[in-house]
C-alpha cells in the first residue's frame, strides 16, 4: 500500500503534470506573539459576588449561551411574550376586519353608483323612465308583439314544410328505410 509519506510515487500519478497558478495562494500559518495567552473557556466569578442581579433570588437556570435566570423570570417573560402575541393577533383581526368592512363598503357604494335605487327597495323589475314628449300607447306595443308573433308561425310553418319535403327527397334517392 502507497501512503502519502512514501518516497516513491504510483506510476500513474507519476504521468499527471502539475501546475501552478497564480491566481491561487496557499494559506499560510498565523504567528502569533510571544504574549499570547489563550482565554479560558468560562469567565470567572466576579470578586464581588454579584451576578448581575440586585434582588436576592438565585438564578440557578442557565443557559448554553451562559446566560442564567430564576424560574420565575422566566415564567414572568412567557407570560408577556404570551400576552404581547394575543394582543398582536387581537389588533391584527381588528384591522382585516376594518380591510374587509372598507371593502364591502366600496362594493356597496359601486352597485349603488351602477344601479340607484336597486338595493334600497324591495321591487326587483327596473323600468326605464320615460320621457315627457315620447308617449307610447300599450295597444301599438301589444300590436306590433302580435304582428311578430304570427310572422314567426309562418316562417316556422315554411321551415318544416322544407324539411319534410328534403326528407322525402332523400327517400326517393337513396331508397326507404325498412
């Protein structure tokens, strides 16, 4: 086995060239001064016994971050944590509300530019007004429906005459279906 403190080479890497380029450095070892001393791991007690807190309760909970509390600390900032989000959420509701109210607003107020009068009354049949000068009697509309209608009975009545005659057409051609 060819490790890499032997003097000899595989014959294989031996065959590949090595360059160097300029653009890459290799890193360089640090030196460090003749004072250098390492920090410890953990700061010691301060001389005065004081860890930071005036009232007289251990904080005996600590932290991996090195930072220590009492349990009741603790549970005193869940408890404002709990209600700062509570009222976060209860002021954020507040406002989609207000959002959703301005909204049913503005669609209100545009059905009401688009058709007045539609949504404040019970009546659901909108008629035009009519103008002073153009006065059109019900007997001339009724008429003029009548007229359409009978047209109509006529034209359909000539449709199906055609039809049937194509049929019959179509018969003599291509022989009846027995």
């Amino acid at each position: 086995m060819v490790t890499m403190r032997d003097d000899r080479t595989h014959p294989l890497l031996a065959q590949v060239p090595l360059t160097v380029s300029p653009f890459v450095s290799l890193p360089t070892a640090a030196t460090l001064p003749y004072t250098y001393k390492t920090m410890p791991s953990t700061l010691p007690t301060p001389a005065s016994g004081v860890t930071g807190a005036s009232d007289e309760r251990v904080k005996y909970v600590v932290a991996q971050s090195g930072h220590a509390a009492h349990p009741d600390d603790i549970i005193a900032s869940c408890k404002a944590l709990q209600a700062h989000i509570a009222k976060m959420q209860d002021e954020s509701e507040r406002v989609l509300r207000e959002l959703e109210d301005r909204i049913r607003a503005r669609e209100l107020a545009e059905k009401r530019r688009v058709a007045p009068g539609w949504l404040d009354s019970e009546a659901r049949l909108l008629e035009p007004e009519r103008r002073p000068g153009s006065v059109v009697f019900e007997a001339d509309v009724a008429g003029q429906f009548a007229e359409m209608s009978l047209a109509g009975r006529r034209e359909s009545g000539a449709i199906s005459e055609m039809a049937v005659d194509q049929g019959e057409e179509l018969d003599r051609v291509f022989g009846g279906m027995k």
